[in-house]
C-alpha cells in the first residue's frame, strides 16, 4: 500500500484560502466529504481536532499532519492542501507549516491507518520531497511528486 493510492487529485487544495489551523482542518475534510471518502463531515473535523488537542500533529520542517481515527471515515482518507504563507500550527520545530496532509481511517482500519502514516512520514523526512512538494502546481504534479519518490 502506498499514499499515493490513496490520495486523489480532488482531494488537493493547491492553494489554501483559510489560514488558521481548525479552518484548514475543515477545508480539506470538506474536499473528502465531497469526494465520498467521508461520511459525516462534522464529526469528522471534530474527531481530528480532539486528536490535535492532545499533540500538534505539526511534526516540523514545514509539515502537519493532523489525523484521526473516526466512525466518520468508511475506510482510508487522505487530503493534502498547500499555503505558500504559512500556517501557524503549534509544530514542534514553532515553524509556521505549508504542507498539511489530513488523514482519517475507521476504527477498524488500525494496521492500514498506522502503515501509511509510517510510510507519508518516512518520505516527508527527505528534503528534497518536501522541495518538490513544494514546486509542484497542480494536483497532478502532486501525485506524480509522490508516485516518484515512493518508488525509490
């Protein structure tokens, strides 16, 4: 299993409009409500941000990736949005964070969740995936970035 089977083109916001972090949080799940890899769309931002209240999921290097396990999410979800100014995130590093990869699974998805949050995490670490983050312009780009580096 590898994000980007995951991750999907209309579930990437290029340019995010919001800049706080509870706002972020709804933009992206919104794109995964829209996309049917949600369910409840309330429930969900809620469960994340309970999940965020116990740790910033900011992990540093420019990078959050606030995440939950929910009855919300029917299986797997992944969202990814981009602020080129920086979003205040409380992460670890007190960096502001341009790079924010949302993810929610079900309860009952603990090995799959856990595999690709090691595995998301694991490629974030490489410098220069997250430059490449970074220039990509589109979705498409995105993904391509992604499929790129999960194959060395």
């Amino acid at each position: 299993m590898r994000v980007s089977d995951y991750l999907k083109e209309d579930c990437c916001i290029m340019e995010l409009k919001v800049a706080g972090k509870e706002e972020i949080v709804k933009e992206i799940a919104s794109c995964l409500f829209s996309a049917g890899k949600i369910s409840d769309l309330e429930k969900f931002v809620k469960d994340v941000l309970e999940r965020e209240s116990l740790g910033s999921t900011g992990i540093g290097y420019g990078i959050a990736i606030p995440h939950a396990r929910t009855t919300a999410a029917s299986g797997f979800a992944i969202g990814f949005g981009k602020s080129g100014a920086g979003i205040e995130f409380k992460s670890i590093d007190g960096q502001k964070v341009n790079l924010i990869f949302l993810m929610g699974a079900a309860p009952n998805d603990l090995n799959l969740y856990l595999r690709l949050l090691a595995e998301l995490s694991k490629l974030l670490m490489n410098a220069s995936f997250r430059r490449e983050l970074m220039s990509a312009n589109t979705a498409t780009e995105l993904i391509a970035v992604i499929k790129n580096f999960e194959s060395i």
